[in-house]
C-alpha cells in the first residue's frame, strides 16, 4: 500500500465511522491507557502523550500513558492483547510490530487476529547517512563504492528486527550489496562509529541524525519516503537518487484488544483523525520529524499486513531465521 493511501485521508476515517448518538455516548466511560511497548522518548511516546492529551481534553475521562519496554515491542503490545476489550486499553505500536513476526518464531499472540486496528498516527522518514570521510555524495557513488569491496564495508542499526536494520537490509537485497550489519542498543550509540568512519552508513530516523546532518557531522544521501522531506529539501528520495522501487519508513498506530467493539473503535478512530488535523499536533510531529497519519481501522489492518508482507520478503533475502 503507497503511503499516499494512509496520508491525507484524514476526513475519511470520520466519515466511514459515523455513529449514532447514542452510542457515543456510551463510550469512554472511564480513564483510559495507551501502552506504549518502548522507553519514553521516541516517536511513539511522543504521539501517544500527545494524543492522550488531546483526547482527554475533548472526553473528559484521563489518559494515562504506560511506558512498557521491552523485546522490540512485544511485552507491551502482548498486555493490550490480553486486556478486556472495551477500548479503554490500546497500544500505540511501531513498524516493529509488522516485523516481529519475522524475528521471533513464537509470539505470544497474533499480530493481526489478536487486534482490532485503530488509526495509523504516524510516519517517520528515514535518512540514508554516511561518515563524511567516505567519498561518495550520492547513493549511486555508494553503490558502486561498495561493489568494488565487497564484505569491507558495514552498516550500522539501533538494533535488530527494527525499520532501520530492515531497511538496510533491503538496501543491499536492491542494490546487489555485500555489507555487514552492526547492530546498536540504539540509533545515538551507533553515531560516533558512524561519524569516525568505523561503519560506513546507517539508515535512522531524521529526528535522530538532522542536528549531525546540518553540521557536517554525517552526509544525508537520501530519505526513504516517496517524497522530500521539508527538513532536508536538498536531499533526494531513494528513487530519485537512482533506486526506484525502494520505500520504508518507521510509523506508529493504535490497535485494540480483539473483540472490541465497533462502536469504541468508531469513535476512537473519530477523533484521532480530528486530532491529527490540528496545527499544533501537525508542529510537534513536524518539529520530531514526524508527518501526521489518519485513515480508517480498514486501511490500517490493510497496511499492517501489506508491512508484514514486506518485511517477511526482506528477511528471506537477507537469510533472517526467526529465533
């Protein structure tokens, strides 16, 4: 599913989801939990603080948000699958959630029937980076900079089974490339390797690499999004830089427990969209190199599923086995 499909339809999910009076009222009918199965900090932490904030305003009813970490998401998304379906327990996932699946041969629930899908709240872009000491300025140079030594160059990733280890991985599957993965506990602990020349380019998020980027400090080859971003408008789209085909991102989205019901999703995913439309969500997302999601629970169960899909693909490629 092109991204385009997911963004800019924010009006649609409001109108596919219209309900009758009466069952808007009935729901929420107490406080309500976002988990979110990573630290604080990150882009799903912040959307889902945000989000909270902005549905408790309009309801009434408090948002706590829960910070529960742990095994690339698992631990916390596995709590919202076994909590009771009324909608008052939600997980806010990342992409990582469409690729456990390929990383872990048992999950302990199933990512797309243990759910009812919400609203897909967000995109995040990724940068191609390299260290400045490597002389190539484009991705075309870097490809055929990496061709010439095959199994001498590496790649850095804020961990296993992650949208910026995948999207590495899928780098070297497109461009016919022999690079070894390094994997970091975290995008910043991979930057000064990154930026001394030890690895030689890394896939991350342009919250993450913009201030390195703007410096000097690391060179921006290409975003991974079918369009420029208006952070870095100077730097190509990976299709534009000369490897059409080739989109990733990392995102987030709110699921549900299974069996919730129609109505509570209705209007859960009601009001996200509305608030997804307002300047000062739209800035805060923009100013963490977010873009701001929408569309219906359909459209969103369509895109987790196309993402597994994607990623399930990839690991074969790249010789992943489930562990």
């Amino acid at each position: 599913m092109q991204r385009r499909h997911l963004l800019g339809v924010l009006g649609a999910g409001a109108a596919a989801w219209a309900l009758p009076a009466a069952a808007q009222t009935a729901f929420p009918s107490r406080s309500l939990t976002i988990v979110v199965p990573a630290s604080p900090g990150g882009a799903i932490d912040l959307a889902a603080r945000l989000i909270g904030q902005k549905l408790s305003e309009a309801w009434g009813q408090p948002v706590v948000v829960d910070n529960r970490a742990g095994a690339t998401g698992i631990i916390g998304t596995d709590f919202v699958a076994k909590s009771p379906p009324d909608g008052h327990t939600l997980a806010l996932v990342a992409s990582s959630h469409a690729i456990n699946p390929s990383m872990v041969r048992k999950l302990p629930f199933d990512t797309l029937r243990s759910f009812e899908p919400v609203v897909l709240t967000h995109v995040v872009p990724l940068v191609l980076v390299v260290a400045p000491s490597l002389p190539v300025r484009s991705v075309q140079e870097l490809i055929a900079y990496a061709r010439a030594r095959p199994g001498q160059l590496a790649f850095a990733s804020s961990g296993s089974g992650g949208a910026p280890h995948f999207s590495g991985e899928l780098f070297k599957s497109m461009a016919g490339l022999d690079l070894t993965h390094i994997p970091y506990k975290g995008s910043t602990l991979a930057h000064p390797d990154l930026m001394s020349g030890r690895v030689a380019l890394m896939f991350d998020t342009l919250a993450a690499v913009n201030a390195q980027v703007k410096a000097g400090k690391l060179r921006a080859l290409a975003v991974t999004t079918p369009r420029r971003v208006a952070m870095l408008p100077d730097v190509p789209t990976m299709a534009e830089a000369g490897l059409p085909g080739y989109e990733t991102s990392t995102w987030g989205g709110l699921l549900a427990p299974a069996g919730t019901p129609a109505a509570a999703i209705g209007r859960l995913n009601t009001e996200v969209n509305r608030i997804l439309t307002l300047p000062e969500v739209r800035q805060h997302f923009q100013n963490a190199g977010m873009e701001p999601g929408g569309g219906t629970p359909l459209q969103f169960g369509a895109f987790i599923a196309s993402e597994m899909a994607k990623w399930a693909l990839v690991a074969r490629q790249a010789g992943i086995q489930p562990e």
